[in-house]
DNA sequence: CAAAATGATTAACC
DNA sequence: GGTTAATCATTTTG
C-alpha cells in the first residue's frame, strides 16, 4: 500500500537529479521520442500506470540505489527531524491513556466472579466432593450449586478461548506491522517513537475488541447469577430431617438460642446446609418464635419431649403415659391443654398481662411447667438447659410482658465468663 | 386459589 | 459482625 506512493516519489527523485535513474526509467518505457508534449504527457500516464506492473527486482534495484545516494542519510535526518518536531509533537501530548473506567469494572467484576483471575480448577472439584460428601441431605442443593459452577466455568473456559485469541492476533498483528514499519523505516523517516505509537494505536483498538468480549461475558455472568444464584430467592424448603435437628437444637437452647459459631458449622454440616443458612434459619426462628409464642408452644412441648426422651431412652414409658406434653398424646386432652393455655400465653403475652384471666393462665402456665419439670423429673433430669429454658417463659410472662427478648433476659446460668470460651459454650443435648 | 409457612434479604442497630 | 424486625418471594397447605 505505501509502496506506490514511494516508489513514485522516487521516479520523480530519479527523473530529477539523477541522470542514471532517469536513463533507466526511461528505457523501462516506450523509449520512443516524444514528438510532442501530448506524447510526453502520455508516457507520463503511461509509466505511471504501470508502474505496479513493475517487477518486485526492479522495485528493489531502485530502491537500493536510493539508499545508496549519498545525500541520502543527510536529507534522511532532516526529514526525521522535521517530523519529530512536527508530527510526533502534535500527537505526543495526548499520549498517556487513561484507564477506562468502564474496563476497570468490567474486569473487578469478572474477577469477583471468578471468570478472570488465576484458574481455580480445585475449587470446583472440592466442592463437588463436598457436595458428595453430604449425601442424601442437601444434594439437590449444591447439586444446583455445582450446575451453577458448571455453567460458570463454561463461561469462563469461553471467555479464556477468546481472550488468548485476540491476544494471539493481536501480537501477530502487532509484530507484523512493527516488522513493516522497521522495513520502511529504512527509506522513510519513521522513529521508533512512532513505531511504539503506531503499537499502541493498534493495542487500544485491540483492547476496544477485548471490552467487547468483557462486557458480553460479564452479562454471562449476570444472567447465570440470575438464574441460579440470585434464585436464591427462588427457596427451597429444608428437608424433614434437617428442620428437625434444628428444632431440637432451638428448643433445647430455648433459654439463649444462640448457637456458637462452632455450633452453627456442626448443624450446617448435620443438616446439609450453609452456616449462614443456619444462622437465617435461628434470626426466623426466635423472631417468629417470640412474636407468636403460643403457636410454637406445641412444638415446643414436643421437641422438649423428644430431647428429654432421646437423652434418656429409660422408662419412656411411665413418662409418657404420665404427661400430657408428650407427643404420643397429641388429639388428646393433653393436646387441648396445650393449645388453650398456649392461647391465654399469648393473649397475656401481646395484651400485657391484665384484664384477661390472669389467674387462670397463671395456672395453666405453671401447671404446664410443673408438668414439664415432672417430664424431667422423671426421664433422669438429663439437663440444665432445658429445665432452664422452660422456665424462661414463665419468666417473660411475669416481669416484662412486651418484651419477649432473649437478650434482656436474665439469664444467669449462661454469662459464666467474659469470653465464650473455646468449646466450653454448649456441651450439652444437641447430641 | 388464598392463606399459611418459610427461607432469604434488607435496613437499622449495637 | 451478628441481631432484630420488617419484608420479599416462593412453596406448601387446606
């Protein structure tokens, strides 16, 4: 492409100041004499229509006796010199570049995400163990969150593909067009301040085209999220098992239902799900708890039943058939018992106590407890924490009605020291 | 299908 | 950073 122009430019150098030259160039045409200017108007045209048609050898011989002249270098660097001044001083100033905003955040988020940044191929492989590990319990859960990994290492293995792909063209074409310009540089005034120019120019374009792949993965990314991750929302329920052994934990920690972290992690692991599951699961459980205590009261009495029964599997039998909290007892007037008082609980609970059959709920309440005391009584008084914990409603009825909160209770047993203490906190029923 | 249940998210708080 | 309380969005239930 920038040949002809030169080579052109070279005819007329020859044409000029250089007999030899010109003497050549004439030779290469019609040779004839011009009989008038028409004529040499047409060969003019001639020659410069056929010039492309000049053989490579030709064009090399002409140019090798160009660099050969010997004003050459001279007028070569007044040439570099007036370019510098000129063209590269114009262009220099807006040299540095700026890093695009719009990049920076397209790739903090593909490396928050995990598409960019170093190869993290065992991660996913853990997690698929682990997601093995756990079995039957919350398989469906990272076996979503394994078909999320899935299909977000696809995006990622994509986005590398490409990313080398340009990167590859464009080092070739980089690499080619230096090779050019380092050609060309021989017999036109170029700098090698222009050539890293010209690199940078051909990089900006090339990073414009990568933005392109940035910004389309990125929307990958967002649209997986919202399938999977963000399908979050998209709930699904805890199995049977699992709510369970946090109900049991929940109950037999009434008095502080507060799990440790340890805690947390050791029913996460029993239940197949995330710590912070757990820790949403016990924030729903005490709020809910707390706003309607009479709706988990049978819950309560059953779980308090069940944990006093699994701790000591002795003399089930005289327990059960002896108190109406127990499960086995349900549809009965145990049953009824329960709900009715759980009732006038609330009531007293949400209408702060007077007006309403004090002395009765007070009965029922107490005789309630008496009756989960002779439950314990009787099953081996298997734990603090329970006993304690049945007592606390009674507590919360009494001295503060409208204020249910575990945290302003007194709970004396359990502020044993400053500091929690390194497994010292729960060591009781929850196995 | 409406209501209840339930897991997750959010803002405010300490 | 963890909690509470309110709320959202979905699932389960009657």
């Amino acid at each position: 492409m920038d040949e002809q122009p030169r080579l052109m430019h070279s005819h007329g150098v020859g044409m000029a100041g250089h007999p030899g030259l010109a003497q050549h160039m004439q030779d290469g045409t019609a040779g004839t004499d011009g009989e008038g200017r028409k004529q040499d108007i047409g060969d003019i045209l001639q020659q410069i229509m056929t010039i492309t048609d000049q053989s490579l050898d030709e064009a090399q011989a002409r140019k090798h006796a160009l660099n050969c002249h010997r004003m050459k270098p001279a007028l070569f660097n007044v040439l570099c010199e007036i370019k510098e001044k000129t063209v590269l001083s114009i262009r220099g100033a807006q040299e540095e570049e700026p890093p695009d905003p719009q990049l920076m955040r397209l790739d903090n988020m593909l490396l928050a995400e995990g598409v960019a940044g170093p190869e993290k191929g065992g991660g996913s492989a853990a997690a698929a163990a682990a997601a093995a590990a756990t079995g039957g319990i919350g398989a469906d859960n990272s076996a979503e969150h394994s078909d999320y990994r899935a299909k977000l290492s696809q995006i990622r293995q994509i986005y590398h593909t490409e990313l080398e792909k340009y990167e590859q063209a464009c080092n070739e074409f980089t690499t080619h067009v230096m090779n050019l310009l380092r050609e060309q540089s021989r017999t036109r005034p170029i700098s090698p301040k222009e050539i890293e120019r010209m690199v940078g120019i051909i990089h900006r374009k090339f990073s414009s085209i990568q933005m392109q792949l940035k910004q389309s993965t990125c929307e990958a990314v967002m649209i997986l999220r919202s399938r999977f991750l963000d399908a979050r929302r998209k709930r699904r329920n805890f199995n049977k098992q699992a709510t369970e052994i946090l109900n049991e934990y929940f109950y037999s920690h009434l008095s502080n239902p507060y799990p440790s972290e340890e805690a947390k992690e050791e029913l996460a692991k029993k239940c197949g799900i995330t710590v912070s599951q757990v820790s949403n699961w016990f924030g729903n459980k005490r709020i809910r708890y707390k706003k309607n205590i009479s709706k988990f009261q049978e819950e309560a009495n059953m779980y308090a039943a069940r944990t006093a029964v699994n701790a000591t599997s002795v003399s089930a039998h005289g327990s059960q058939a002896n108190s109406p909290s127990t499960p086995n007892s349900a549809g009965s007037a145990g049953s009824f018992n329960m709900s009715n008082s759980g009732d006038l609980f609330m009531s007293v609970q949400s209408l702060n106590g007077d007006s309403y059959q004090g002395g009765q709920v007070g009965a029922n309440i107490q005789s309630q407890v008496d009756t989960l005391r002779h439950v314990i009584s009787q099953t081996g008084g298997y734990s603090d924490s329970l006993a304690a914990s049945q007592m606390y409603s009674p507590q919360g009825i009494n001295v503060r009605p409208t204020n249910g909160g575990w945290q302003d209770a007194p709970t004396p047993s359990s502020v044993t020291s400053p500091t929690e203490g390194p497994g010292s906190v729960h060591s009781d029923t929850s196995n």
